[in-house]
C-alpha cells in the first residue's frame, strides 16, 4: 500500500538522527521507485504526497543540515529529491507541481519581503513529469481518506 510506504517513511524520518539512521531512511525511500502513482486511489493520494513531502523534508535537513537563509532553503527545496516511481521530484515540484496544483498564487502585503523573495528566485521549472496526470491531487471536493 502506498500511503502505508509514505507512513512509514515519514515516521523514519521523524526519528532520524545518525547516520546510520539516513542509511536506513535513504533504503526505505528508495521502496518510494515502485509506486504506481496511477493505482492510488485519489482520495488517498493527498496522504500520500504530505507524507512523502514531509519525508524529504526531514530527510534532506537531516542529511544536509538546516537552511540558515532565504537562498539556502530555495537551494535545499530545488536539490533535495526522491525518485517517486518513474518520476524524479524535488520539494519545490512536490510543493508546486503535485500539492498545490491549481491552487491560486499567494497575495502578500508590500511589506512581506521574504515571502516576496522565495517567489521571485523560486526556480520553476518545465520538467515533463509536471505534466503527468496521474500525479495531480483531484480537486472534487474537501474529503479525504487517511486511514
């Protein structure tokens, strides 16, 4: 079941504080190759993707350490990534191409500096595997199963 791999996963990396633990993480985040994304169903797959976003998240700060500015947590979400089954995905896919699809741009006030730098050196990009239907989130409606 994919949702139980991404379970998993996300526990794993919760504990993760060695390096033989990022041994063991990185072996169960390479289970993440043969998931057929097409065959979960989709009211579970938004379980699915938090808990394999999240997973990476914990897992590149663990292996790679804390962003410590604006540029370096941009850098980590661009080059932090899982080969999810056919498809090579960073955060900022993850985050943009699967999560938020759809989804309108945030407004911020004049005066939101940050949030106004991360949108305008976010690095987007044109990769196909954007492109594939299977990964979208359905947008029917608020419910969603994560039993």
């Amino acid at each position: 079941d994919p949702c139980a791999v991404s379970v998993r996963l996300l526990e794993e990396a919760a504990k993760c504080d060695s390096k033989q633990g990022l041994a063991g993480l990185s072996d169960l985040a390479g289970s993440l190759k043969y998931i057929n994304i097409a065959a979960i169903p989709a009211s579970r797959r938004l379980c699915f993707w938090l808990n394999t976003f999240h997973a990476l998240l914990l897992h590149a700060v663990a292996a790679l350490g804390r962003p410590n500015s604006p540029a370096s947590t941009v850098k980590l979400y661009s080059r932090a990534s899982y080969l999810v089954g056919p498809h090579v995905l960073s955060l900022a896919e993850i985050e943009h191409h699967v999560i938020r699809l759809n989804l309108s741009r945030p407004k911020f006030p004049r005066k939101a500096g940050t949030a106004r730098f991360l949108l305008s050196v976010w690095k987007r990009t044109n990769n196909p595997a954007a492109k594939v239907g299977s990964l979208y989130l359905q947008r029917e409606g608020p419910s969603c199963d994560f039993g």
